[in-house]
C-alpha cells in the first residue's frame, strides 16, 4: 500500500495517508485482512487525506490532525473525539 509511518516525539506514529484504495481499486482494509481498529491505535497524524470509505474503522481517538480531507462515504466511524485540526483548519467539538 505503500504508507510511510514515523514515529512522533510522544510514542504515537503519524502515517502519509490512509485508504483503502490498492492500484486504483477501492478495498475495505479489512477485506485485506487488516483490522483498522488496531492499525489506528496509535495513529495521530495523517499528513496528506483519510478516505474512509466503505471502511469498517470505529474509533480513532488518538487521532489529532489530517492534512486534507476526510471522506465518510460508506463508514462505519462514530468517534474521532480528539481530532483538533483538519485541512490546517482548527476542530471545535461540542462539549
């Protein structure tokens, strides 16, 4: 798939992109055999987009900031409670 992941100065990990899209084709990550809740663990930065579609990920709540955009078609995600900026602009969550 060909993600780049560094380690950040707090023990996270901050990843290019993430989709499920193999060679233009459009894929769950879990029908690859991937469990997105686990690979998002310990995500907190997306530097470039997050298309999460038809993705079965629920939770990324160590997710802080994604470059670009966020593409929800088909998923199933319910909690991104701590995600504070989006496409370099700031999140401002209901409390």
């Amino acid at each position: 798939m060909g993600i780049d992941c560094t380690e950040c100065p707090d023990g996270t990990f901050k990843i290019d992109n993430y989709s499920g899209i193999v060679d233009g084709k459009s894929y769950s990550l879990s029908d690859l055999g991937i469990d997105e809740n686990k690979l998002m663990e310990n995500i907190s930065v997306i530097l470039c987009g997050m298309d999460l579609s038809g993705s079965m990920l629920t939770s990324a709540v160590k997710l802080r900031k994604v470059g670009k955009r966020i593409y929800f078609s088909d998923s199933k995600i319910s909690d991104l409670r701590n995600l504070e900026i989006l496409n370099g602009n700031d999140v401002f969550w209901d409390k």
